[in-house]
C-alpha cells in the first residue's frame, strides 16, 4: 500500500457500495488514527517502567532492552518526543504516522 500512500491526494472508501469516506489522505489518517507511532532506540538499555509516565492515552505497542515503539496521540507528540530526548539516553527516534492498512482496517471497524 505504500504506492497509494506517494501516488492518492484524493482517497474514496467504499464497502458493499456505501461510501465510507471521499476526501484526503491525510484527512482519513487523522480521523481514524488519531495516534502516531514514535520509535526510539536507546544508547543503553531503559527499565519499561521508566516510560510509564510519559503521558495520558500513550502506550507502548512493542519493546525490548534498547528499543521502544509508542502509541501516542497526536497532540502529544511534541511533548512525549521531548521528554524521552530529555529524561533517557535517546540514540535515534522516528515518528511515523501508522500504516495505511491499519488505518483502513480503522475504518471498516468504526462502519
């Protein structure tokens, strides 16, 4: 689906003929995953329980000694970003918008 993603301005999702939503990508992504996906990978290991405050509503989907990959709302991106490069030793850290396919998987489960 990552050729959708670089080639669609304009996304329309139908099913069983019931148009579930026409308008923009990044419109349908923000509707319906109202998180994004942060990615960090620590210099040295980091105890789980160091990245339970790091806010309401995140959560951490997959983690190991070294790397950590959070849900986090939207509107506390910034913030959760700052604070990880702030508080731990931050080696590299991406922040993704999830993929296409669990947005669409999104959509149908709230139709």
């Amino acid at each position: 689906m990552g050729d959708v993603t670089a080639l669609a301005s304009r996304v329309l999702v139908i099913d069983h003929g019931r148009l579930h939503f026409d308008g923009d990508l990044s419109a349908l992504v923000e509707r319906h995953a109202p998180y994004r996906l942060v990615r960090v990978t620590f210099r040295e290991p980091v105890e789980p329980a160091a990245l339970a405050t790091l806010g309401e509503g995140v959560e951490i989907v997959a983690s190991d000694a070294a790397e950590v990959t959070a849900r986090v709302p939207r509107g506390l991106t910034t913030r959760v970003t700052a604070r990880l490069l702030a508080e731990h030793p931050v080696e590299d850290i991406a922040i993704e918008d999830p993929p296409i396919e669990d947005v669409i998987r999104a959509v149908f489960a709230g139709a």
